[in-house]
C-alpha cells in the first residue's frame, strides 16, 4: 500500500462527493471530527438567511411561517434514521448532560426499591456526573456504582435501576455491544440510556433494532451541526406512553399555548422537550445533517472501518517503534470511528501535530486520538496523517512542545 494506492481507493469510494459538501480549510488535515465535525457548505448562508429574512424582516412570524416551532421534531426526526430509530422518537433539545439529567432522573424516580444505578468506570466523565447529581437530588437511598470496565453486565441484577453507558469509548474508541447488555437488562426489568455521542452519524447504530428504549447524543461532532448544537434525545415508541418527565417545562405541556396552571404531557416524544427551541442552532443541525442525503449507515460505516484498518496497519509499519502503543481495538467489530494510541508524552505531540497542520487530539493521561470522518475523511489524508507523525516522532520534535501544562482545552 503506498499513497497512490490511498488515491485510487478515494477515486472509486462511493461516499467520495460527499467530501465537497463541507467547508474544509486547505493544508490542513483534520482528524477531531469527534470532537467537533467540519462546518457544512450550506451553513454560513442558511443561518445568515435565517437572521437577515426570517429573524430580521418575519420578525415574530418566524415561528409559523419559518416553521421554527417545528424545529426541534423536524430535527429529530432527521436524525432518527441514521441511529436506526423511528419518525416521532426523537427531539432536539438541550445538553446531552441536560437530556441525560432528564431521563436519568425520571427512570430512577419510578425505579421503587432498586437501588443501583451503574455506569463504567473511566467512561465520559459527565455522564457519571449527572447520574452522581441526580441519585442525590431524589434522595431515594439509591447509590452510584462504577463497575469496571466490560464490567457492567456482571453487575447488573434485580437490584439494578439504572445503567447508563457510551456506545463508544471516548479513550479507546471501543464499540460496546449495545444488543447483548440491552438484552440483558431487559431481562432484569433494567432500564438502559446509551450514550450516542461517539457513535452517531459514524458507526451503525440500530436502536429499534436492539430493542434500546432510551438513549442521548450530541449533534456537534459526526453530525456537523455546530460548536455547542444542541443534542437529541430518543425514546422509543413502547416507552414513550409510561415515560414521565422529571423536568416539566412548556415545550413539554399537551398544549402550551392554553397556559394552563398545571402540567399535562405531551402523548409523544415532545414531553422530552423543556423550554423554547434554540432556532439558530437547530438550522444548523439540519444542515449538518443533511450532508448525510442518500447516504447508507452500513455503507458508511463499512468505510469508517476500512479507514481506521488503514490507520492501524501503517501505524503498526511506523509508529510502533516510536512507542505509540494501540488503544483501539483491532478487530473492526469492536472498534468505533477512531483510532487511539497511548503514549507518555501525547499531549506534546499532539501539539507538534497541531502546529504542522494535522490536528488530533489529547485525552488524559496519555491518549492520542484520531477521529475518523468517514463522510468526508480520505484514504490519503490517513497516509500522510500517518507519514507526518512518523516524521514528527522520528526528529523528536514533540520535544520541544513538552510541558507539565495543559491549555484549558485539550
């Protein structure tokens, strides 16, 4: 394999046109669409067309005749096939912490006497933040349990409220196996909410398939909608009926334009919905998402995999020499749309990558991440990502980038 090997594979991918629907800087090779997707060539002049005409000139109006009432439906139902979920199960609104809160909450509410709620120690570490937050909140003598690592299925019993879980290790880039702990913990009356947000948009996700109820992710990484976008929440169509919100805002209500003293519940996903819809943002999902337009999860997911096997046998030729040691895991079942390495000095080289225009990123301790877009990532730019950082590492020229510091954000 050499990089006019890389070249013919580009020429004849299928996905190949779908690179030219985004805003790509020239010189630049970009491999932290993990952490926050490319900017979507129709974004700048749709949101500006938003504020100039629809904001600017509708004024008020806006909310009918713009359809940004309908925003937050109209972006989850854009969402739900490419997590492999129904029209009506998803809506777009919030954090994902905040929509985590929000289910996490109202399952632990209605969990009676269960006590544990479980996540996996070295996972996202919001997510066990939020859980932390709302066992105390409720005040229920529930308690936060960090099973080990591929430890959460041994732990889950009849005494078990809740599990939360990343589809996607952060870290590592682990896919878990979302069908076998959801079955599971359906067998045990457990509820799951998995956590899409290194998943979605880059692996195939097959939440009604799996039979998964409940499950959040942000919309700012694989799907392109913009610093801070707001995140989505699903909840399956069986679950959705005895799904009682713990957070009750307006947006939620059966009919918020009664204004009526009491809450009542929406009777579908839109009781996952709080206050007002950020417009501005949700625009900026859809057009993120529409970059996915005749695009098929599995053929996507097939190239996400033959990009990070491409990634792993040059590092293997290259790098390992150098003291990169695989985080990932190499059987492509098991692996997500990344490719990690440790390394002791990773934050330096990371910043002498950055600063030779190949921008990854660092994860504390030691890792070394590489976000694999397959909707607009190239099989040359995974050769000479790889070429540089054996240059890098061969000058030893992270040395210079050594530090005990870390910038605010990594």
């Amino acid at each position: 394999m050499d990089r006019a090997d890389c070249r013919e594979l580009d020429e004849a991918c299928p996905l190949a046109e779908c690179r030219a629907r985004f805003s790509l800087p020239d010189g630049v090779l970009y491999f932290d669409g993990n952490s926050l997707g490319a900017l979507p060539g129709t974004t700048s002049s749709n949101i500006r067309d938003l504020i100039e005409s629809e904001w600017g000139e509708g004024l008020i109006r806006g909310w009918l005749d713009a359809g940004w009432f309908y925003l937050a439906r109209r972006a989850g139902d854009a969402i739900a096939p490419l997590i492999g979920a129904s029209g009506g199960e998803v809506a777009v609104s919030d954090s994902t912490s905040v929509n985590i809160f929000k289910l996490a909450a109202s399952l632990l509410r209605r969990a009676g006497a269960r006590r544990k709620a479980i996540v996996e120690r070295g996972d996202f570490p919001t997510d066990a933040y939020i859980l932390e937050g709302a066992v105390g909140l409720l005040d229920r003598g529930q308690e936060l349990i960090r099973a080990e690592p591929g430890g959460i299925a041994d732990r889950v019993d009849r005494d078990t409220a809740l599990v939360l879980l990343s589809h996607v290790d952060y870290r590592t880039g682990e896919l878990r196996d979302m069908e076998g702990l959801t079955a599971r913990c359906r067998a045990l009356g457990v509820p799951v909410i998995w956590d899409l947000c290194h998943s979605a948009g880059a692996v195939e996700v097959e939440l009604n398939r799996c039979r998964v109820d409940y499950a959040v992710g942000c919309t700012y990484k694989f799907l392109n909608g913009g610093p801070g976008s707001p995140a989505f929440t699903y909840v399956s169509r069986d679950a959705i009926g005895a799904f009682e919100p713990a957070v009750t805002g307006w947006f939620g209500h059966a009919d918020q334009f009664r204004f009526e003293d009491r809450y009542r519940a929406a009777d579908s996903i839109n009781k996952c919905l709080v206050g007002s819809p950020p417009v501005l943002s949700l625009r900026a999902v859809l057009d993120g998402v529409k970059c996915f337009d005749g695009v098929r999860m599995d053929e996507l997911a097939g190239k996400s995999r033959r990009l990070s096997g491409l990634f792993i046998d040059l590092a293997d030729e290259r790098l390992a020499r150098h003291g990169l040691e695989l985080a990932t895991p190499r059987e492509p079942s098991r692996r997500g749309s990344q490719v990690s390495f440790r390394h002791p000095e990773a934050y330096a080289i990371a910043k002498t990558l950055i600063a030779r225009g190949l921008i990854p990123d660092f994860r504390d301790p030691d890792i070394l991440r590489f976000g694999i877009t397959p909707l607009y990532m190239r099989y040359v730019d995974v050769w000479d990502a790889v070429k540089l950082v054996e240059t890098v590492m061969s000058e030893g020229a992270w040395r210079e980038f050594r530090t005990d510091a870390r910038e605010a954000v990594t």
